[in-house]
C-alpha cells in the first residue's frame, strides 16, 4: 500500500493544477471623494459600482442624477489599466429610515412589482456598461411570506437574466448577493441555484455606538462568543450555500473607543462610547495618515485577528496586512470563492489591496495547515497535515475545494470523518483502489489521513510516526477527532455561549449611509 501511495503522488499535480477561479472583487463608492481614475484595478478581477436604488413608486432601478456621470465611463476607466475586469452594478435595497426593508419586501412580494425591478435593473446595467449586478444588503425577515417571495424573486431574476442573454450575442449578466454574516432564514435553495456568488458581510460585529468595550469589529475568529466571520461562515455551509460559492468580506474601516482606563488596552477594554467621529468610523488611509497608526503603538492579535492601536484614551481596531493576509490565507484554505474589499478608497496607498492580492504565500490553497492560517506560524507537524489532505484526495479521487456528502454541504476533511466515524470507509474510496480482499488497508490509510489533519498539531503523528504506521499495518493507532476547518461539531462538544449565535449583527445599512452624507 505504501508505494501505491507513492506511486499516485506522482500524478497528483493531474489532481491539483486545473486553474481555479480567484475572485478579487472591490467595491467603489461614488460618495467617497475619490475619482474612478484613482483606482489601481490591476489589483483586482471585479469591481462593483455604489450605487443604485429601489424607487418606492414604481419599484424600479433609480440612479441619482449626481451619480449617472460616474456610472456612463465607469467600466471604460477601470478596464484602462486591467481590460479584463468584471464591472458589477450594486443596488443598496434600504434607504435611511426604512429599518424594516418595507421598499425591498414591497416589490418583492407583488408579481407586477418584481417585474418592473427585473427588467429595468438588467436594461440599467446593460445600458452603463456592467457585466452583472450586485444586490446588497437585504435582511432576513422572520415572515415566511416574505421569505418565500423573496426565493420567488431570485428565481425570475434568474430566469430574466438568462433569457435576455439568449436573445443578445451578450454573456448573460453576473448575478451576486451581499448577505449577513448568519444565514438565519434566507431562501437557501433559492441563493443557491441563482446567484455566482455570495459576499458575506463580515464586520461590524461590535461598534462603539452600540457597546461600552472595545471590540474587534471584523474578528475571523472569538474565542469567548460565536460573533466571529468563521462561526458565521460555517453556518451559511451547514444551511446549503457551498463554500465555492462564498467570498469573504474585508473592510478597509476601523473604529474608535474612548477608553475609560489608560491601562487598560486590550480587546474587551471599558470604554465610554465612541472616539474621534460621531460614530467612530475611520477610514483606513486617516488610520495610517492622521492617527499615528503606523508603529509601537501598534498591535496585531491573532487570536481575533485583527489589529489595534491606541493615542492615549483613543483604542482603534482595524484590519492592518497582517490582518488582510491572514483573512484571505483563511478563505483558501476554506474553499472559498474570493474576498470582496469595501471600499476600495478608503486605503492607504493601495497598500491592503496589494496585501490581498499577494495573500500570503502557499504552495497550494487547502493544503495550509491551520496554525499558519490562523496565526501565520508553521509548527515541526505542519507538513503533516498537508500529507493528510493529499493522502484523503488520493484515497477518494476527490478534490478538497468541492463540497461532498448528501447536501454538498461538507468540505473532504468533514467528509471523510463522518464516513469513517460511522463505519462506512469503503464509501469514500475511489473504487479502483478498492481491494477487496484487504478493505481494511484502505481504511486505515484513512484513519492516518485524519490523525494527519488533526487542528492541535500535538495530534498529529509525526513524520516518523506516520512511516511506522504506513509500514506496519498492526501498529497501534489513536482515534482522530474532528478534523481541522470543520464546519460540524461533535456531540460532545460544549458550545460556547450559544445564545450569541442568535444574535444578528446588521449594521450595512446604517453604516454605508453615514458614508453617504459626506463628512
């Protein structure tokens, strides 16, 4: 068994090299004070244009006459400098006041209404010049009416999109969705089935207009609550939506307390409200340019990860490279589509966008282990968990960047646990591996590939360890746990503080409006 296994390594790349689709999507706003001309677009594959409105008359695509200028030469000047660039058309279905989305859930929800909006939002981005449209950033809502309609709307938009394309010697429009970070009770199937992809929306966790502590605002992980882009990420996978159908969001914002004790700077520090703006809302470039954040007073936290700096009373939290590189490393090795930027104007010499675009260096995504992912470090067991992974692909002829299992909603890892923890191995394996007189040698090759993956590091076998057992098929072997990166948890694993899952974090709305006015 052992040279099968170093014989198929050697086709490996057959399995590996395909090229892959990398979504590099920013967002340009037009209220943000910087010309389209501005922008670096060779550092990204997609840009989306903010923004276009619902008008709560006639339930069409409204474009504010001071935004139309902008709008006509939009994808001529982006395409200057990168002519491949995908341009998207963002509709932003909530105006200020309108807390309960009533415009958005009007049109959807009377047949004449949604067609009006169909047709004119793909006349509307045909007639500027884009190559898709973006809805952001409708809420859930707790009626089932509501919901349903919604699902009805995805589905005709879909349908209209497809239809107007058959019609045109034009690609059918790019159709994205900006969502909440927990899924809650979106039309899953429905998001599913119609739109390319679906930006998670993945900060403004915790503002200082609302909490007396300083919080990270865009933290991937929490050790203390499920408030975090990881938690939230696993559960739009655990309620269908693929993760090659996710990008994750990335904001170029921070936010400022005022602390209420000097001495006390970390995250979770008193404070008493918001610093330096109303809101505490600071863009990235007057992060680095005005605010002194560039130096000694700057922290990194990886167990967030995010960063912070503090002015005396003034503590502010945002993403710096460290941050950014991190987070995309994250969603490689997750299996995710991309990362989507808001908004692009808002750094600082093109020096976040740079970092994303570099990430952080990997011979291939979904193999990274995730002591590097998550804390950018590599442990003496990290060649171990890429062995893993390839041995799992090997063994199944499955790629690790594709959802398996019944409802497609479980990366290789979680996959081959599940099978192999219910006692049906053999259903994983490729069948031309399949030997019959010996399935117990395919299975335990399985069961090393899990202990190889484990995410402490102090539970994988070592390279040593894994040779012995490669080699002597009556060695004795541990019981693997769940694997890294799962988006499952296991009966006996204690929750933490379940109530915060409940909590929905939804701030888009108000915050991009407080953009709007200017400041």
């Amino acid at each position: 068994m052992l040279f099968t296994i170093i014989s198929l390594l050697l086709f490996l790349p057959s399995l590996t090299s395909s090229s892959e689709t990398w979504i590099k999507a920013g967002s340009w706003f037009s209220g943000g004070q910087s010309p389209v001309s501005d922008i670096d677009s060779t550092l990204f594959t997609h840009m989306a244009f903010g923004f276009a409105y619902i008008n709560y008359l006639n339930h069409e695509l409204y474009i504010q006459p001071a935004d139309e200028p902008y709008m006509l030469n939009f994808t001529d000047i982006v395409q200057r400098k990168n002519p491949s660039i995908v341009t998207l058309l963002t509709i932003l279905v909530q105006l200020p006041g309108d807390t309960n989305f009533s415009i958005f859930y009007s049109m959807a929800t009377q047949p004449s209404h949604r067609t009006s909006f169909i047709e004119s939002s793909i006349q509307k981005a045909r007639r500027y010049g884009f190559h898709g449209l973006d809805l952001c950033c409708v809420k859930p809502d707790t009626n089932t009416s509501k919901m349903e309609a919604m699902g009805i709307l995805f589905d005709e938009w879909r349908t209209a999109i497809n239809r107007e394309s058959k019609n045109s010697p034009r690609s059918p429009l790019i159709l994205t969705l900006a969502g909440q970070y927990l899924p809650s009770s979106y039309p899953m199937e429905s998001i599913r089935r119609n739109f390319d992809w679906v930006h998670i929306v993945s900060y403004f966790y915790h503002l200082p207009t609302r909490e007396n502590f300083t919080g990270a605002h865009s933290a991937l992980y929490d050790p203390s609550s499920n408030v975090s882009t990881d938690y939230g990420i696993k559960e739009w996978i655990s309620r269908g939506l693929p993760a090659e159908k996710m990008v994750l969001g990335l904001l170029y914002e921070g936010y400022a307390w005022k602390l209420l004790d000097p001495s006390a700077k970390e995250i979770g520090s008193p404070a008493t409200g918001p610093a330096v703006t109303n809101d505490g809302s600071l863009f990235y470039k007057d992060i680095k340019s005005t605010m002194g954040c560039d130096g000694k007073n700057v922290v990194y936290n990886s167990t967030y990860v995010t960063n912070y700096c503090i002015n005396g009373l003034v503590w502010i939290g945002y993403d710096d490279v460290e941050a950014i590189k991190t987070k995309v490393s994250y969603a490689r090795a997750n299996g995710l589509l991309g990362y989507k930027v808001w908004h692009v104007a808002n750094d600082y010499n093109w020096k976040l966008s740079k970092a994303a675009a570099v990430g952080i260096a990997s011979p291939h995504a979904g193999y990274v282990p995730p002591e590097y992912v998550k804390r950018g470090i590599y442990s003496t067991k990290s060649d171990v968990y890429s062995f893993g992974v390839l041995l799992l692909q090997i063994i199944s002829g499955k790629r690790n960047n594709c959802s398996h299992g019944l409802r497609e909603d479980l990366n290789l890892l979680d996959y081959a646990y599940d099978l192999w923890k219910c006692g049906k191995g053999m259903e994983f394996m490729d069948p031309s591996l399949d030997d019959t007189n010996s399935s117990c040698k395919l299975v335990r090759c399985m069961q090393i590939a899990l202990l190889c993956v484990q995410e402490n590091p102090a539970d994988r076998p070592s390279m040593l360890e894994l040779s012995l057992m490669l080699k002597d098929e009556t060695a004795a072997m541990n019981t693997p746990k769940r694997p890294a990166f799962s988006t499952r948890r296991d009966e006996d694993e204690v929750q933490v503080q379940e109530s915060t899952s409940q909590q929905e974090i939804w701030s888009v709305g108000d915050v991009s409006f407080t953009q709007i006015v200017a400041r």
